[in-house]
C-alpha cells in the first residue's frame, strides 16, 4: 500500500471542498498518528439500490480509502458497476433508479438534498469499459472539461500534464491537432483517462478500463493505475480475477443471492481476500467453482 500523499500544491487534488459549495474549503478530521493513505474517502452504509421495483443491490457496507486501489469483483450481473456508478451518482439519470441507505464522500452525504453533482463530478471521475474519445483533436479531448468548468489558464500545461500522468505524452505530442480516433484502443483508453484527469480530481472510477485492449495495451493500463494512485484514489470494477491481485490492495467481492440481487460478500486487504478468504462464496469463486 503506498504511504505517498498527494501533490499540496495542488489544490484541485484536495478533498477539501463542500461538495454543495464549490471552491470553499473544509479540513476533513484525521486523528493524530492517522496515515493519509488510510484516509476514508467514501463510506457506504446498508446502500440498496432500486431500478423501478427490482432491487439490483442490496445492504451495501464498505469503506473506501485514500490514495490505494479498491477493485470490486464478482460475477457478471451481481452489481458491482451499478454501485461503482453510485460513487459519482452516474446512475441518476436511469429511470426508476432509487438509493436507499448512505454514500458519504469524506463525510459529506453525495445524495444529500444539497449535494452539487456538477460538484461531485467534478471530483469523481470515470473512466468507461470501452474507449469513448471524442471525436475531436487529442488536445480538444483533454482541454474539453477544464474549458466547460472556466479552468482556461495555463490550459497547454494542463493537458501536457494531464497526458503524461496517463503515461501517453511521448506518443503523441507531436500530434495533439490530429484526430483521437486515429489512436490505438490503448491509447485511446489512456487518453480517456488523461481527459478524466485533466481537472484534478480526487477520485478517479475505472469500470472495466482493459476488457476491450489486447495484452500489451493492458499491461500499459495496469502500470498506469499504479501510478496514478499516488496522487488519486483508484476504485476499478474488474472480471479479471488476476488483475485484481495485481493492481489492488484491496478487494471487495460481490456476488447474487438467492433472489438474484447483487450483494458484498467480502472485502478485504487483496493478499488476504485471495489467500484466505472467511467466506467459503468467495473461497469458490475465487478457486474457479462458479462465475
């Protein structure tokens, strides 16, 4: 688990602001002696989630903390993307989508009648299972959201800054006007995580970042995220079971119930949920018994 802490000049890298009050800072509560790495970030408390009147998720109970990568795993349909896509209230525009319980981003309630979601998503971004750039030039990709949030100065260091922590300005610096759909599936998974960082969040949601590449190009994405969360806190869903061991250091585990409803089975240090899991769910799952 790494100890680093991000950048304090940084001050778009800071959790500290009202997430209904945009730009005015608050200092979260961290006990004499506590790691910044061990920071909570989010806390979810008994979280169920609703589409209509089915119940996809249910009793969700998790923290997740700072500057490490959290991998959520399990099953295909168990709800592992429907909670990740909670962490920013991307599921808000679903119909019949509902939450029941709490999600706290660091103590502030994101679902709370005075959350901003501008705001949330703003701090919280998200990278999708397939590449989506758009289709505009590398640089128009990575400078699309600090110009939609009035971030214009210094913009060209903004975005060179943004391509090489996403380990892709070598590659393409010479060619930042030309198009990013002429980009490899690689490449352009990585530069949806430069336009994701490119306005300093403090979280960044991968769902699935390398199921769509070939082996090289997710090996890239793996080295990135260790790379990436020592300035941010990394939360990815994966199916890869492998991958999981290799870029988390912890691991939460989701699987059905008997009615079908996704639910956490298990969450732990990755090392200890891969060698001795307490739930003989995840023992089987994990030994390649079901899934």
């Amino acid at each position: 688990m790494s100890s680093s802490v991000p950048n304090p000049d940084a001050a778009t890298t800071s959790p500290r602001v009202r997430l209904a009050e945009p730009g005015r800072a608050y200092q979260p509560a961290v006990a004499p002696g506590e790691q910044l790495a061990r920071q909570v970030v989010f806390e979810a408390h008994h979280v169920d989630i609703h589409y209509g009147p089915k119940l996809a998720v249910a009793d969700v109970n998790m923290d997740i903390y700072r500057n490490i990568a959290t991998a959520l795993i399990g099953p295909s349909g168990c709800g592992k993307s429907t909670f990740l896509r909670c962490l920013n209230r991307m599921n808000d525009p679903i119909p019949g989508f509902k939450l029941g319980g709490e999600i706290r981003y660091f103590g502030h309630d994101l679902y709370g009648a005075t959350a901003n979601r501008v705001e949330v998503r703003r701090r919280i971004g998200m990278v999708f299972q397939r590449p989506n750039p758009f289709p505009k030039s590398i640089y128009d990709n990575v400078a699309w959201a600090p110009r939609n949030l009035g971030m214009k100065q210094d913009l060209d260091a903004r975005v060179e800054k943004a391509l090489r922590q996403a380990a892709l300005w070598d590659e393409v610096k010479d060619r930042l006007r030309q198009s990013a759909l002429g980009l490899s599936g690689g490449q352009q998974q990585r530069l949806c995580i430069a336009r994701a960082i490119a306005i300093e969040p403090d979280v960044v949601l991968l769902d699935e970042p390398a199921s769509a590449l070939d082996p090289i190009a997710t090996a890239s994405i793996e080295d990135l995220i260790h790379q990436l969360k020592l300035q941010y806190t990394i939360v990815i869903v994966t199916h890869n079971m492998q991958q999981a061991m290799r870029v988390a250091d912890r691991t939460a585990f989701f699987s059905l119930d008997q009615n079908r409803t996704g639910t956490l089975i298990e969450y732990d240090d990755t090392q200890k949920l891969f060698s001795k899991p307490t739930d003989t769910r995840t023992r089987d799952y994990i030994s390649g018994q079901f899934g």
